[in-house]
C-alpha cells in the first residue's frame, strides 16, 4: 500500500475462447488515488446494476462505481464517513475487507493494524444505500488488533470478524 495505488479493472468476454472466456480489455484505470486493498461488490437497488465498492488510503472517502451492462462508470459516488487510516507500519491497515450484508443494506470495513497501535486498527460497521450509492451513519466497533476477515449472517442479523493477532 505503499506509494501511490490504482483501482484497474479488466474485462473477461466468456464467449470467447470456446466459452472459457477470453480478456478483451485490460488494465482500465478507475482513479489514480492511493486505494487500499479492500474491494467488494453488491447488486443495485434494481437487483440488476452493481456498485463496487473501495476505500482511499489515509482518509475515510468510500467510492462506490456503479456498474451497468454498458460498464464502469468513471465517476464514483463518493461518502466521507467513518474512520480514516492512520499511517504505519508498511501501512499494514491498508489490507482487510469491505463486506456487504446479504441484503445490501449494511456495509462492514475492517483495517488490520499493527496490535498495540490502535489507531492503525480499524473496525466499522456503515449503513448502505444500495440505490444511491452512499455510505452513511458509521459505527465504530471494538476490535481485537490484527482485523482481517468479516462475514455477515445470511439473515443479515449478524456481523463476524476474525484477527490474525493472538
């Protein structure tokens, strides 16, 4: 996470190849800022489009590219809202998830810190509008240092974490 990061994507034509599929487009840049490794994915509110979801290193800006059967957009919903990444250590707190609840409504962010910096960790949980594309009413959960995995319930009633730090 170190220096500066682009969000790229490529695109895969699965009826090329004999149906194995077959990359047409490669390396299209989304945004040039420093972006963390944390990703994820939901349907729109129209269940057909999806956002994809992704964090800016060193502060707290979420950016939500909607995606529809015509591609990327090239300009993202952006949300200022919760924790920003405090800076250390090989920018450890650059890895960890980006996790959509099942239904699309909640979001959940984690930062694996470096143990006992606590600032360096993070671990949010975020309301989502998955018609508009907006990340709001942060809540700042308590963390065990080390954040790595998250899961929601299937019942979208549940938030699950895991760390890597003993």
């Amino acid at each position: 996470a170190s220096g500066s990061l682009s969000l790229q994507y490529h695109v895969v034509d699965m009826n090329q190849n004999g149906g194995l599929g077959d990359v047409v487009s490669k390396n299209n840049v989304l945004t040039t800022n420093n972006i963390t490794e944390q990703v994820a994915a939901t349907y729109q509110s129209n269940g057909t489009d999806i956002w994809v979801m992704a964090h800016e290193y060193g502060n707290n800006h979420f950016l939500a590219y909607p995606v529809t059967a015509t591609g990327f957009s090239s300009v993202p919903v952006i949300s200022a809202t919760g924790p920003s990444h405090v800076s250390c250590t090989s920018n450890f707190n650059s890895r960890g998830e980006i996790k959509f609840s099942p239904d699309g409504h909640k979001l959940a962010f984690n930062g694996n810190g470096i143990g006992q910096n606590d600032p360096s960790n993070i671990l949010a949980l975020f309301d989502f509008d998955n018609a508009t594309g907006i990340v709001s009413n942060p809540l700042n959960l308590p963390f065990s240092r080390g954040e790595w995995g998250l899961s929601f319930s299937p019942d979208n009633t549940k938030l699950y974490g895991a760390t890597w730090k003993a």
